[in-house]
C-alpha cells in the first residue's frame, strides 16, 4: 500500500520567490534520492500563505529511512538552515493519505461534455 505525506506550509506572503526557489533546489534531491518525485504546489490565487508538498511512500517505515537519511545529508541540512535562517516557511503540518479505490485517475467527465 502506497502512503502519501500531505505537507501543508504556512509560508511568509513576502517571501514566496524565496520559499520557491528552496523548494526547487531540493526537488532533484528528493527524487535522486528516494527514486520518486517531491510535488510542491504554491497558492496562484487566493490564499498567498499556505502551500503543500505531495511525497509518497511505500510505507511509514520507508518515510522514516527518508528522514533520517536528509538529516545526515550535508546538503540537505545547509538548506533546510537556510529555510529557517530566513523563515520562509513559518510552520508546517504532515499528514498521511491513501488513495481510496475507485477514486484516483478517473477521466473527468465534465471535459467530455463540453
């Protein structure tokens, strides 16, 4: 069963270019890392503080493997001191999903009757 880490960001509004750019310079990291892609999303309207990151696992097990090795990661924690150093992201919350059966990659039927 594949678990995703639902992250939401609570983001400082005059720092977005900023929170961006960490996140953009950690992607590839992610991804070499774990074999799979780290997805962030920022508000493009509405809200202007908030943001989410979309990580999934094998199990909670592999996501512990996942921490542990970014803390012991040199370049990873030069970036994770530099996020807090200049307070881009001013708190976050995790949570753990799972896909429901018979409700992921379903076609939407709405652009077919357009």
């Amino acid at each position: 069963m594949t678990i995703t880490c639902v992250i939401r960001y609570e983001i400082d509004p005059f720092q977005r270019d900023g929170f961006k750019e960490v996140r953009r310079e950690l992607g590839p990291y992610h991804s070499s890392m774990r074999r799979a892609p780290c997805r962030v999303f920022s508000s493009h309207e509405g809200t202007n503080y908030v943001a989410w990151g979309l990580i999934a696992f094998d199990s909670l097990a592999a996501y512990e493997t996942y921490r542990a090795r970014l803390k012991s990661d040199p370049e990873a924690r030069e970036n994770f001191a530099m996020a807090q150093t200049k307070r881009f992201i001013l708190r976050e919350e995790r949570n753990f999903v799972e896909v429901v059966d018979g409700t992921f990659g379903l076609p939407s039927t709405l652009a077919a009757k357009s």
